[in-house]
C-alpha cells in the first residue's frame, strides 16, 4: 500500500530543497550583479576624474595602481616647468607642465601635487585649461576631465599654473601618478607610471628678500578694511596684493620715505591674501587674512 504521507512529504522536501536553491543562487547574483556596478561605476568616476589622493606622494601615500590593477612604473623626466635653473622666487607664479609616453595608449589620466620635505601640501594651482583639468583633493593637486584623456602619437600633456609658497618653504616636490589606459572602460589592462621632481627655493632671493622683510612692519594680521605697512628703508618699493591663486587685486607704490602708508582693502572678500613688496633689488611676500 503507498505511504501517501510519505510521498507528499518526500515531495514537499524536494520543492523547498529546490527553492532554498533558486534563493541561494538569486543571492549570488544579486551580489555579483552589485559587485560589477561597483567596479564599473568606479572605473567610469574615475574616467572624468582621480578620486583624489592619489599622486603617489608620500602625504597621500597611493597612486593610480590604487583603483587600477597593475604594478606601478617609475618615469624620468615627465615634469617640466619654467621655473628658473636657480629656483622659484616665493609668491611667483608659474606654469607646469605633465607629460606622458606609452606605446599604445588609449587614454591617459593623471593626478599631480606639491609637497615639502614634511608632506606638506604647498604652493596654489591655477587652472588654465578647465576643458582637460580640474582641481581635486580639496585643491591642492590637479587632475584630468573627461575631455582630457585623448593622447596624440602615444603622448599626452596637460598644463596648469602654480603659485610658489612664501619664503623659507625650501625645496618643493611634485609628485604625479599616471594611468595609460588600455582603453576597455575597465580598471585590468592598464599600466601605471609614477615620476616626480623637485625644485630648490631660490636662495639668493631668500635671503634679499629676509633682510627686505625684516625692515617692514605689516599690521594688523588679521585686518579689517586697512592693511597699514610701516619701515625704516627710504626707497621706493612696488606693493601687491594677490589672492591665492595669484591673480592681482590691488597695486600701489609706496615712499619710504613715508612714515606708513595704508591701504584699504574694505572691498575685499573674507578670506587669506598675500601681499608682496619689492624693490629693484629683492621682494618678500607674507600672508595676511581679510575678516
């Protein structure tokens, strides 16, 4: 005689085996389906821009190998500037230039800092080219658009400017990761570069420009609306006052002569400013705050 309890709950078994089964697999792809969006949503982001922190510096501590598979290389000499054999003067402005070389390249992506001796972050980029570049890491590197990837005969370059720091900074370090991407919207196939170089502070100007500061008084630090300058030295000297980017906002000429001279700067965003005096033999810059 058949069990029918027996039959029907064999059955019964069999069904719920099968289900536990389907549920299990639909997990698995649902966490694969996750995982791709993932990968792929991170290889995308990171096609219009670097996540930041990744120049491969020592204050950052990672470069592109970081979110892209890969061993990363060293290269010699993809950072060019104009800045003088001798040096950068401190509040100087000047233009930096990246480039990179691999064979076969599909598209290139970079990030590029500044850093001193202690990791310091230093110095302010400009962008001048807002097509291919953009700030990134709370501006204090430069990174690429999408607009930017496209090389030409396996090379690309970018160019952005960069405003030296005060004085006394000493050497200053830049420090780039580049990715040469295979090109597959994927972050397998690629090939990492990281390259650096540093500049030296001019010296000569540093210390012109000491025994130049030493003989000014600025006052008050944080100001107001005037900034009053004050010094012993009877000479002429050219006075500007620059936003950290360095774009020049007022310009004046002070007498020496003069027992101080004042400038109003009532007009002035909120924010930090550097003023820079200089005569026909040395210039100094200081940082100063508008509240």
């Amino acid at each position: 005689m058949i069990d029918v309890v027996k039959i029907y709950t064999l059955f019964l078994r069999i069904i719920i085996n099968q289900i536990s089964i389907f549920m299990k697999n639909r997990f698995f792809l649902y966490l694969s389906v996750i995982a791709i969006v993932i990968i792929l949503g991170s290889a995308i982001s990171n096609v219009s821009h670097s996540p930041g922190a990744k120049t491969g510096s020592p204050a950052d501590g990672a470069d592109c190998s970081a979110c892209h598979t890969g061993s990363a290389q060293t290269a010699i000499s993809w950072i060019s500037s104009n800045i003088p054999v001798g040096g950068y003067a401190p509040g100087t402005k000047y233009t930096i230039t990246l480039t990179g070389i691999h064979s076969g390249v599909a598209k290139f992506g970079f990030e590029i800092t500044a850093e001193d001796a202690t990791k310091a972050k230093k110095g302010v980029f400009t962008i001048t080219n807002a097509n291919e570049t953009q700030l990134t890491n709370l501006a204090h590197a430069v990174t690429h658009t999408g607009n930017g990837l496209t090389p030409s005969n396996n090379t690309k370059s970018w160019s952005f400017d960069w405003t030296a720091p005060a004085t006394g900074s000493g050497g200053v370090t830049f420090y780039a990761s580049l990715n040469a991407a295979d090109g597959n919207n994927a972050t397998s196939g690629d090939v990492i570069y990281n390259t650096n170089y540093t500049y030296n502070e001019d010296l000569s100007i540093g210390m012109n420009s000491e025994g130049l500061a030493n003989s000014f008084n600025i006052f008050p630090n944080p100001a107001n609306n005037v900034l009053s300058i004050e010094t012993s030295s009877i000479q002429y000297y050219d006075i500007k006052i620059l936003d950290l980017t360095g774009k020049l906002i007022i310009s004046d000429q002070f007498n020496g002569g003069l027992e101080s001279v004042d400038i109003n700067i009532s007009d002035l965003p909120k924010g930090s400013y550097i003023i820079q005096i200089q005569n026909k033999d040395a210039q100094f810059s200081e940082l100063f705050i508008k509240r």
